[in-house]
C-alpha cells in the first residue's frame, strides 16, 4: 500500500482522531463479553480519549508531568494512554505483574501524579505499593461504571472520577483539549518506560513524539508491501510494552479492525478471528509450529493445518520480544506464511533493523531503518544513532554516561556482525539480562541477590536465554553436604518458593537442580575476584539446565 499520506510526524493521539471524518461510526475494536463480540467505534474510542484529557486538564496534570497506567491491555487501557498523551502529560505503563515493591520505586520514582488502575491484583498491589511511599497519588480504577457505561458493573468506589462526564463537558466545550493537543511539542517526552536494569532498580526510558513518530514512518515504509488499510489484527500483547502498544497505534494509522485477546485466549481464538495481521512473541510462533507438526508430514497437509489454526488468512506476521529459531521460520514459510523479525531496545523507540518481504534472511534480523545509523564498535558492540534513539534515562545521568560513547553513539549492549550482504546479526549479549521466549527481559542477577546470606543456599545461577520460564542451578553450602540429597532438596525447594512469592511471575524459578562440582576460579566459572562467570557456568551445565525443560 501507498504509505505515504501517514508518514508526516505526528503525536499518536492524532490518528484516531484524523479518521474520525470517514471512520466514525465504523468497528475499532471488538472486545469479547460473555462469549461474544462487542464492538466499539472509533467515535467511542476518540470520545473516550477526549475524556481522559478533559480529566486530566481539569484536575490541573500540567504538560510535561507523568500519569501511570497499570492494568491488563483494554480499550481502557488505549484510551488513558492517548487521553494522557492529548492533555499533553506523559503515560507511564507498568506490567500488570509488577510486584507492590517495583510499583512503589517507579511511582515515586517518576513522580506520578495519577495512576489509572484495573484488576483485582493491580488494586491489592497497588494500595500495598501505596504504603510504601510518600507521595499522594489520585486513583482511577479503570472497572468502574463511572469510567464509561460498558465497563463492567464493579461499583468499588461510587464517587470514583467520572471520565464519562469529562467527556460530556468537553463535548459541550471542547478548547480546552484542543489547545493542549494543538501545542504538543514533537520533541516533549511522550511515554516513560521502565526497563529491567542489569542489578538494582529499572531505569526510565523517556521517548519523546519524534523518537516514537520516527520509528513509526520507517516501519510503515519498510512493511509497506504487506500492510494494508482496514486489516483485522488479533491483539494480545501488553499493551504496557512498547511491542504491544506499537501494534494498538499501526491500527489506529492504518485504519484497523482489532479483535482483544489475552495470552491465555489469543491462539484458540485465532482460528475464529482468522486476521490478516498477527504480531506475537516467539513462544506463541513455537505453539503454532507444534501444532502443524502434529499432523501428516507433507507440504500441503502443513499447509492446510497452517490455515486451519490461523484461519487462512495471514499477511503479515511479525516476531519480537525475543530471537525466533530459524527452523520455527523455515518451517512456518514452507507451509505459507513469512515471518518478519527486527531487533532493537525500548531506548531505540524500538526498531533498529527489520527484515522485508522481498529482502529477508531467517539467520538474521534484517537491515537498518532508514533512518537509522549503525556501526559496530572495535568489541563488536552495536552502536545506534538517529531520532529513533532516545536522549537519557530519566534523572539518572550516570547511566546516561554509560549508555553513550564520545561520539554520542547509543551503546546497545549487544554484540553484533554484518553478513556480506548487509543483514545484521546478533552473536553475543555484553549485558547479563534474559529474554524469555515470551519476550520477557529479566536480569537474573537481581533474582540472584535475594538469595545472599541464606543458610542453606550458597549460590545460585538462573538460566532461561530464549526458553519459556526460567530454571536455575543450585549449589548448597558446605555445612549442608551431609544432608541427605532428597533433604536438601526439599529445604531448597522452601527457599526458592519464598523467594518466588517475592516476585512477578514471569520472574520466578519454576526448576531447579542441586549442582555437584563446585564453582572454582580454577575451572573457569569464578573470576580471581570471585565473580561469577555465567557464560562458562552456561556451557559446563547446559545439558543439565535443558533437562529441566523436558
């Protein structure tokens, strides 16, 4: 399609309300109820963007301040994301499974002023978070009949602030909203988001209109072959990650019909959505391959059982989050369908290479945007400069130092090499972090740290590098060599539970083994100064850690 007309940079809330002159009564979304599908329009959706912005001017959030979102995706959560961004503040989302621990550091930490809310959990969670700090913070609970007349009937708070009537007085009234939405600066910070740091707390990731608005233009113009106008999408991903929150604003430039779905729903309904565009993490593309294998090993019984899970009509199919096997790509394309696959970071906003249609390799993650710079440092580290890159973490200027060489390159943490042709490939990873095939990014260190000091427990090495949920090696200490192995076993598996509890789920360790050589500078795996080297402890154990995995 003619991409064209979309690439001018603008704020993201200006898509949907550009449509609303030939879209207005058409289906944005469709949300499943009771075991049916319930449509909202992109009128609906625009008034339930103004309302959030009428709201929020009304309540004095200034341009530049920070309002959270934490809750499960939803037309809602969209909403409150564009409404914030409209009334010119800027949203912070946070993973639904951020633990009362992690909520309070980055309510504090990016001093929000508002925190709109849903799910019992989320609630539990974040009047636990509440107590942890200082700070006052107003609550908008997302469930509420006062948010809007289709939310469920959860009357929790009956004076709980009405969206809904904000929406009504900016209807009646509507300067107010367009005067902070016709003074956004593209260079104002648009979202803070908050990745897993390497040791300690996440660190704040500031993307302003134009980092996001840029990337936004080279996607569509790299993918413009297989994107068209009015496609139905299946979305699942968090909207909290910038993955999940750049499929909600492609659907809205290009005029989407997107179905809602959950991790746990999103492949049974699949086959009844049947969408032209599916994008998804590695775990759930592994899923699919699983289940076309099941059957007759020929071409075309593959391809028929490709059609029959996905419902036959897929154009175009992204992977992030994580690296994808080749053979899962391979296997995907002979039975019909091309699986795209980039690599970039949140800083990068997110995309710094991607493959084509017409020039993809599945060994590799593509070729720079065009507007992106790449270079590789003399360690092989990828270094990134252009508008895609953002400028610094929020109040923290030391990591800011670090994350950029003297000559203002971004260094990405990743190692990398250019095939002959111009594809990048990833080789290495410098920082300590995992990535789930769920695309979950998880410093295993800071699940490391929590078990320092423990009477019975003297290390432990968590694993879990582009595989489902994590796993660890246990290495018990020496005054509990003569317990019996099923003894300590138990005492161990106490342990990591307690620590488990301590955790988002996707953080916890799910197996473990207790190790039997120990861990020695002599053999490789600690450093002089008695560090651990993981890579090493990886290698000596991998059988051991796939194991756990059977």
């Amino acid at each position: 399609m003619d991409v064209t007309p979309l690439l001018e940079l603008r704020p993201a809330p200006r898509a949907v309300f550009e449509r609303l002159a030939t879209h207005r009564h058409r289906v944005r979304f469709q949300v499943r109820r009771g075991g049916a599908w319930q449509p909202v329009t992109w009128g609906q959706f625009a008034l339930q963007i103004r309302g959030v912005a009428r709201w929020l001017v009304e309540h004095e959030i200034e341009p530049g301040e920070r309002v959270a979102i934490y809750a499960p995706g939803s037309v809602a959560w969209a909403s409150a994301a564009l409404g914030a961004q409209t009334a010119g503040a800027v949203f912070v989302p946070i993973y639904p499974a951020t633990t009362s621990e992690q909520l309070a550091y980055i309510l504090d930490h990016a001093e929000i002023k508002v925190v709109f809310v849903a799910g019992k959990e989320q609630l539990d969670r974040l009047e636990r978070a509440g107590k942890l700090i200082a700070r006052t913070i107003d609550v908008v609970d997302l469930e509420t009949t006062a948010w809007w007349p289709d939310a469920p009937a959860i009357e929790r708070d009956p004076g709980a602030p009405s969206i809904r009537a904000a929406a009504a007085r900016d209807a009646a009234a509507p300067t107010l909203v367009d005067a902070r939405l016709g003074a956004l600066d593209l260079d104002a910070p648009a979202q803070l988001l908050y990745t897993s740091g390497t040791s300690g707390h996440p660190k704040g990731v500031p993307l302003t209109h134009r980092n996001v608005g840029r990337n936004g233009a080279d996607w569509l113009v790299c993918n413009a072959p297989l994107l068209a106008e009015g496609d139905r999408d299946l979305l699942w991903l968090p909207m909290s990650h910038i993955f999940g929150f750049g499929e909600l604003c492609v659907g809205n430039a290009l005029g989407w019909e997107t179905y809602l779905a959950t991790p746990h729903d999103v492949l049974d309904l699949l086959p009844e959505v049947a969408p032209q565009v599916f994008f998804s993490v590695p775990a759930y593309w592994e899923k699919i391959a699983r289940a076309i294998q099941a059957g007759p090993a020929t071409a075309e019984a593959r391809r028929e059982a490709l059609r029959r899970v996905t419902g036959g009509r897929l154009r175009f199919c992204l992977s992030g989050g994580a690296g994808l096997k080749v053979e899962i790509k391979q296997l995907l394309y002979e039975a019909g369908v091309l699986i795209l696959e980039g690599y970039g970071l949140t800083e990068t906003s997110p995309t710094l290479t991607l493959n084509r249609a017409d020039d993809f390799r599945f060994d590799a993650v593509g070729k720079p945007l065009p507007s992106v710079e790449l270079e590789l440092a003399d360690d092989g580290e990828i270094l990134a400069r252009g508008e895609n890159v953002f400028a610094g973490y929020f109040k923290d200027p030391g990591a800011t130092a670090a994350a950029f060489d003297e000559g203002g390159w971004f260094r990405t943490g990743d190692i990398g090499r250019w095939t002959a042709d111009g594809f990048l490939q990833i080789i290495d990873r410098k920082k300590d972090i995992l990535v789930t095939s769920g695309g979950k990014n998880i410093p295993p260190a800071n699940i490391e740290a929590r078990f320092v000091d423990d009477p019975v427990i003297e290390r432990v090495v968590v694993y879990g590098d582009a595989r489902p949920y994590l796993v660890a090696a246990v290495w018990t200490r020496a005054e509990a060599a003569g317990v019996p192995r099923d003894e300590r076993s138990k005492l161990v598996t106490s342990r990591i539970e307690e620590v488990n509890r301590e955790l988002a789920r996707y953080e916890t360790i799910k197996r473990f083994f207790i190790a039997d050589a120990p861990l020695t500078v002599e053999t490789g795996t600690l450093t002089s100064s008695l560090k651990l080297r993981r890579k090493a402890v990886y290698e000596g154990l991998r059988d051991r850690f796939e194991e756990l995995y059977a």
